[in-house]
C-alpha cells in the first residue's frame, strides 16, 4: 500500500498554523521535533532553534506533514499544490470552509457548482492553497 502525505513547509509559524489546523478541522499533531537538540540545530541557526523541524498533523480523513524550513525549502505561497477536502456533510463543510478560509483570501466562494456539489477555494492566512468540495 502506499500513502501520499503533503509536507508543509512555513516561514518560522508552523507551530501557529498547526494549532489554527487542529482548531478548525480537529485531530492532533504528533512526532513533533525541535530543530533544537536535534542533528539540525547548527543548520537552522540561532533564531530556529525553538522552531519544528518536524511534525505529523492527522485528522478525520487526512494526513500531513509540516516543518518551519530551515532554509533548504524556500518558502513560496505561489505554488502549484492545494489540499483538497472532501465531505458528504454540507454544513460542516461550510463550517470547514468558513474557519480554514478566515483571514485568508477566498478564490472561489463556497457554493453550488455546474457538477452538483458545492465547492469552493482559497489560501488560508499561512498561504496554504485549499478546495472544499461537499456532494452532499
């Protein structure tokens, strides 16, 4: 079996986008690491040292990975990749939608599309790109 696992990589808030994550879809981070006593910490210099330099986000239907970069992973919110939700719950799909979306930029408003689900799209206020889509 094989599994794909988005890795995240954030400018130094990754321990802030991490707990907005768990507070908008719930779940729990996991082997969260430190750059700081880690093989890393020389890497990530002085200002890192407190920052992840690894964790595990998993919540009901999904799995991610996330880290601060050390520098070896420019940071960019102009990338090619979105997470992509999918439900069958419309309003906790709307409920997704609006705290994930709060503070970000809203690229496509939450409603019904021509294929008969609603869906709808954004970069959330850590420059992660999302898509909600809900059939039910």
């Amino acid at each position: 079996m094989i599994q794909l696992a988005p890795y995240l990589y954030f400018g130094g808030n990754c321990e802030e986008a991490l707990n907005f994550y768990k507070e908008c879809l719930g779940g729990s981070i996991s082997d969260l690491h430190r750059y700081e006593g880690s093989p890393m910490e020389q890497q990530a210099g002085g200002g890192q040292k407190n920052k992840i330099m690894h964790s595990t986000f998993t919540f009901d239907g999904g799995t991610f990975m996330a880290s601060d970069s050390s520098g070896q992973h420019p940071v960019s919110s102009d990338g090619n990749v979105a997470l992509s939700i999918g439900l069958d719950d419309a309003k906790r799909a709307e409920r997704i939608f609006a705290a994930l979306s709060a503070g970000g930029h809203v690229t496509m408003p939450f409603e019904k599309q021509f294929w008969g689900a609603k869906f709808g799209m954004f970069k959330d206020r850590y420059g992660i790109a999302w898509m909600i889509n809900c059939g039910g």
